[in-house]
C-alpha cells in the first residue's frame, strides 16, 4: 500500500475533496480534510449539481454513496425560453433516464459523502494560508493559528487555490465571460409570474449573446446566472458593487433592456448578487510530477459551468487518483501520481473543449435550433463513460 503509515491531507472539502477522502478512507489510509467553512452546517452558495451516469456517478458508486445520492437527487426537466418569454421547448425526464444527471443541492451532497466519513476526518474552520516543504512532510498554516503536517497532499481547494502554485505554473485566464449569480428566496411571493413559468424545471433563456439560467433548490428558493462577454476589467469601469441590489438592479435593466418584463420581474426579487468572471486552465503546459502531492478539481482544471460537467471530471480526478494510489498496481508513488495526472489532463482536456465550445455557441447569434442541436452534441459527449486507459 503505496500511502501506508502516510499522513494524507486534503485541502478543501467540497465535492472532490470529501469524495477523495471517502475512497481512502475505504482502503484504510489515515486522511484528514481541511476546509475552510465554520462548520458542516455552513450554507454553500451556488445552485443544484448534476452528477452525471458515465462520470461523477462513477466515483459515487465506487464509495458507496449512489445509492443514497439518488434517494436526495431529483430528475429535473429542462425548458427553454426566448426573448419574449415564450416556450420553446421542454423536456422532462424519462423513466428510463431520469437517473442519468439527477440535480442535488450543494448542502445535500455534501451530508452524503460527510455521513460516509470517519468522525473527525474534516476539520472545520481551516482556511490553509502557507504550505512548505520540511524535510520529506510538508506543514500546512491556518489562518485560525494552528498548523498540521503531512506526508502526502491532495490540493482540492477549487478554482481560486494559491496552493497550486505547488505543482505548476499554469494559472486560469480569464475566458471572455462573466456571469452574474442571483438567488430568491421566496419566489411564489417575490416573482410569482416568472415561478409560474419556470415550474419545477431547469430553465433556459438565449437571446443577444446573453444567457439565463435557472435552477430550483430543494427548499424551493431559486438560483440563477446570467451570463455575458465583456472586458475582464468592466466592474472598476461600471464601478459595480455586488452588495448593492440597486447597483445591480439598474446595471441589469439596461443589459436586459429588451427582454420580457417577467425576467426583470426575477432580477427585482433577487435576495443576493454574486459576481463570477469565468476562468480556464489550459492544460497545454506540462508540469514535473512530484510524489507526494498533486491537483484534483478545479485546481487542477478549472472551467466555466455551460456544459454542466466540471464537478463530474473532478469526481473522476478522485476515482483515478485513489484507485492508483491503493490498489497496488505502481511501484511507487511517482509512478501513481504521474499515471494519474496524464490521464487527467486527457479527459479533463476533453471535457473543457466542450466547456468552450458551448460557451461560445451560448453567446453567439445562432439560433435557438443551432443552439439546441449543438446541445445535443454536447450532451451526448459529456454522458459517455470517461474511462482512460
């Protein structure tokens, strides 16, 4: 056993990072997560994941969680809308494929995969802020005062990690695109008429080079990004401030000028504004493996979300790197990790060219019919079993 009598440490606990220390776990190493929410019971923003049959499902039935997954999960329709706020289109779930890319909330995984762990396996309140080499350990520092050593570091702590540095030199540039996040509370008293159209489903509007997307939580609140090219510099230019709804609120009115008054009717409900440039990793640089530490997640490739695919390749990135790292197949560690990252970088590769060209189909002048078409080439990519040789 390639990490036996080895401290392994994890840097993030979300998704990948706690779905890593799971698989460890089930192999006997001794793994601790550090993450840097106060506690288990912390909200998580953001909006449902689907995790998807022929790649994140993969990893979940490897640590034995599928099964409860799907028990939380929910096949979720698909609508999409134009301009005028008018159907286009809806698809709902089929008895035979309503298990193929079930959403779940955030929160909700999160219980999954923690329940499944060890007690004491995450420590809360530990946002990592220096780690450095000491002889053959390295010493993680915690903003909290306290530090940890370990033999053997899995670097987990999403898209905006300084720790990666560790491994490469690559950084995520920023892509074109920039996507507002918004969330209603109480959408059947804030914005009734745009609930009443976007029903139970995932709803989608494409029009002048712009993108809604909404989702529906499990407490019924809304989540929603609205997505757009602009210069990486345009919030100093606009001088935008997140935490002021009436900024926000006049800056989307003129973007949104156009469209259907039930879409401002949204924006005007909105509780809390969130900005997110997109960014991407360009997995054209090699990096020099090492063995005793390394990428998974969005630390190692970060994407934007418009194929809907980054938690899944990052649930593969722990299904890989921990089949290598205990079931005796390598010689060393060296061999395990660097086997580990090539294939990685292959459908990770893959998955953030899709990434890409939906982005840019997304903001483009086709067509719904083209849009809806190259959709469907996506989805068929991005649902095929990711298993490299």
């Amino acid at each position: 056993m390639l990490l036996q009598n080895k401290k392994t440490a994890i840097i993030g606990g979300g998704p990948v990072g706690l779905t890593t220390a799971r698989l460890l776990q089930q192999k006997g190493i001794d793994v601790t997560v550090y993450e840097w929410d106060k506690n288990a019971s912390s909200r998580i923003s953001g909006g449902t994941l689907d995790i998807h049959k022929g790649s994140g499902q993969l990893a979940l039935e490897e640590a034995g969680l599928l099964e409860i997954y799907y028990q939380y999960a929910r096949p979720t329709g698909e609508r999409s809308l134009d301009i005028n706020a008018e159907i286009l289109e809806e698809n709902m779930p089929a008895e035979e494929t309503k298990f193929d890319r079930p959403e779940i909330d955030r929160n909700d995984l999160r219980k999954i995969v923690l329940d499944s762990l060890n007690k004491d396996t995450v420590v809360w309140d530990s946002k990592l802020t220096k780690i450095e080499k000491t002889g053959n350990q390295y010493r993680l520092q915690f903003k909290n005062g306290n530090s940890a050593f370990a033999d053997f570091v899995i670097i987990a702590n999403g898209g905006k990690s300084k720790a990666r540095n560790l491994v490469t030199s690559i950084k995520p540039q920023y892509t074109g695109t920039y996507i507002i996040q918004g969330e209603v509370l109480n959408p059947e008293i804030n914005c009734p008429l745009f609930k009443k159209l976007s029903g139970e489903e995932n709803t989608m509007a494409l029009a002048e080079r712009k993108m809604l997307f909404c989702q529906v939580k499990s407490n019924g609140a809304l989540n929603y990004y609205l997505s757009f090219k602009t210069e990486e510099n345009w919030i100093e230019k606009e001088e935008m401030d997140f935490s002021n709804k009436q900024k926000v609120l006049h800056y989307l009115d003129k973007l949104f000028v156009n469209w259907n008054p039930v879409y401002k009717e949204l924006f005007h409900a909105t509780d809390n504004f969130v900005g997110l440039p997109m960014r991407r990793m360009f997995l054209d640089e090699p990096w020099k493996t090492q063995s005793d530490i390394t990428l998974v997640g969005d630390a190692a490739h970060v994407m934007p979300p418009f194929a809907g695919i980054g938690v899944n390749i990052g649930l593969l990135d722990a299904l890989y790197l921990t089949k290598n790292l205990t079931e005796g197949d390598f010689p060393d560690l060296l061999s395990a990790v660097k086997d580990y990252e090539r294939k990685m970088i292959i459908y990770a590769g893959e998955a953030q060219e899709q990434t890409h060209l939906a982005e840019e189909s997304i903001h483009s002048d086709k067509s719904f019919e083209e849009n809806r078409k190259a959709k469907e080439e996506w989805d068929k990519k991005i649902l095929e079993p990711k298993k490299i040789k």
